[in-house]
C-alpha cells in the first residue's frame, strides 16, 4: 500500500508508520491523519504483527495540527470534520503502540504522542502545547493526558503559557519511558518494540486495555475490570503455553489464541 503522506513497512513482527512531511516539520493534515489511522488499523488486524511504532524524523515528530489546513475553520466545519476522531482512533487500538520522537512533538504532535503507549525520546526532542499562541488551546486531548501525565501544575504553565518540556524534563515528569541518544533513537524504540512484539498477543492487550481502564474508571471498577481480564486469559491456549514452559524450562512459543 503506498500512501502520500506517511511511509510504512515492517521489521519483524514491527509495524512501521513514519510521518512523512519534512518540509512542514510533519503537521498533521487531514489526509496524513487519515493515511496513519488507516496504515495503524490494518496492523492492529495483521496477526502478523505485535507491536506498532510512530516516528518522524530527526527535526521533527509533528509540529502540530496543520495550522495552514485549520486557519479558516469554523466550529461548524470543526464539527463536520472527523478531524479530532483521529486521534481518538489511535488512542483506541488494541496493540502496544510505541513513538520514536526526535525534535519537535508540538500540539496535535504531542496528542499523538501521548496516544501512544510508550514514548522514546531523542535528546533533541522537545514537547509543548503551544496552542495558547494560535488563540486557541488543545483540541485532541492535551489539557487531559497532560495533565494526567506530568500533573496540574506544570500542565497549566505548558498550556497556559506554552512552556516546551525538553527530553530530560519529560523523563523527569513521567511523560517520556526513556531519553536515547539522537543517533540511536530509531533503533533504540525498535529494539523495544521488536521485544514487546514477541510478547504473548492477547495479554498484551489485555494488558494495554487493563492500564487504559485506569484513566476512565474508579479504582474498584478498575480492579474488578482487571480481574475479569485476568480470568478470561485462562481461557487462551497462549496461558497454557506460558505455564507449561515455565514449568519445563523452555521458551514459551505464543499462538495468539
Ligand atoms: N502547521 C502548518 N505548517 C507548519 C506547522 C504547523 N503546525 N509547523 C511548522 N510548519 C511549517 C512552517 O509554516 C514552515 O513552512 P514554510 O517553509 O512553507 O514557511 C515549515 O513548517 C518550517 O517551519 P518554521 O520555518 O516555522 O521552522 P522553525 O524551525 O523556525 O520553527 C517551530 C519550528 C517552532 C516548530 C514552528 O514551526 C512552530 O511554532 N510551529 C507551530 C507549532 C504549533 O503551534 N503547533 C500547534 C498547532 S495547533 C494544534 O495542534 C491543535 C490541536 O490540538 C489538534
């Protein structure tokens, strides 16, 4: 499949989504938004597939929502627009979803990052909520899962006052999983995303879905979620395999069923 604004492939059991509009330091329009929910869906359905992983390039994750696409909006064409869904779509699929950012991770960048489940940042990387500048404030769920993420008070001062977070900083307040050198950020997030893709299949979602319901429910509905989840893997042929080759000190080989 070839697609104008992204590029994907596979590494393994890795599915590959780069974004792929340099000279406009990845803004997110509509048709790149589209084009990456699209590639991201057929792996979350490709057996094939255990992990995916988002990247940019060196100078750029996303700078953002494509402000030259939304300058002339209006809220009724906002509302018309699925645009906003996309990033809900993203936060919603069943398999580990890793970023490999390096530069700017701005506004709709930075939503998008945090759609993701894990996050390994280059030490250029940089990440803010700008959106203040534009008059506006974030739409795709920056004022929630950042405050989530680093907390209210420096979520105010980012959104507020569009302070930028650099990679240190974002490991110091929980945002990013780890800081990597510029060189090897790349290989560095597939290095980790080829080992989560090994990994059993439906535990792992299970796994995702179960840290997710931390964010939309209270702790005993949480817990209660957790334990079903728990219950129903014993159902998979994958739990007998793990336990079995525990028990005889082998590796386990995973079905995904
Ligand atoms: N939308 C559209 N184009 C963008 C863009 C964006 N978000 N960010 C950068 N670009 C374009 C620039 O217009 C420029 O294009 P031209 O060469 O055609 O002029 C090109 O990318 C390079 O950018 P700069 O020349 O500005 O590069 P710089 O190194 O001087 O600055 C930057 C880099 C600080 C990231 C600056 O580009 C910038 O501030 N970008 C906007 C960041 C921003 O406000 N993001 C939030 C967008 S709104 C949003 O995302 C809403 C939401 O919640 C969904």
């Amino acid at each position: 499949m070839s697609y104008e604004f992204i590029l994907t492939r596979t590494e393994g059991r890795v599915g590959i989504v780069q974004l792929n509009r340099p000279k406009a330091l990845n803004a997110l329009n509509k048709g790149l938004m589209s084009e990456l929910v699209e590639a991201l869906t057929a792996f979350d359905a490709d057996n094939e597939i255990g992990c995916m992983l988002i990247t940019g390039n060196e100078r750029a994750f996303a700078a953002g929502a494509d402000i030259k696409e939304m300058a002339t909006a209006t809220p009724v064409t906002m509302l018309a627009s699925s645009f906003l869904n996309y990033w809900a779509q993203i936060g919603q699929l069943g398999k580990p979803l890793i970023a490999a950012i390096s530069g700017f991770a701005l506004g709709g960048g930075c939503e998008l990052a945090m759609a993701c489940d894990m996050i390994v940042a280059s030490e250029s990387a940089k990440f803010g909520q700008p959106e203040i500048n534009l008059g506006i404030i974030p739409g795709a769920g920056g004022t929630q899962r950042m405050t989530l993420a680093v907390g209210k008070a420096l979520a105010m001062e980012m959104i507020l006052n569009g302070r930028y977070l650099s990679a240190e900083e974002a490991a110091q307040f929980g945002l990013v999983n780890r800081v990597v050198p510029v060189e090897t950020y790349f290989e560095d997030a597939l290095s980790l995303a080829a080992e989560v893709a090994e990994r059993a299949p439906v535990a792992l979602r299970m796994a995702k879905e179960a840290i997710n319901a931390v964010f939309e429910m209270p702790l005993q509905a949480g817990l209660n979620h957790e334990r079903r989840l728990f219950n129903i893997l014993f159902s998979t042929e994958d739990q007998k395999e793990g336990m079995d080759a525990f028990i005889n000190k082998r590796k386990a080989s995973w079905k995904g069923h």
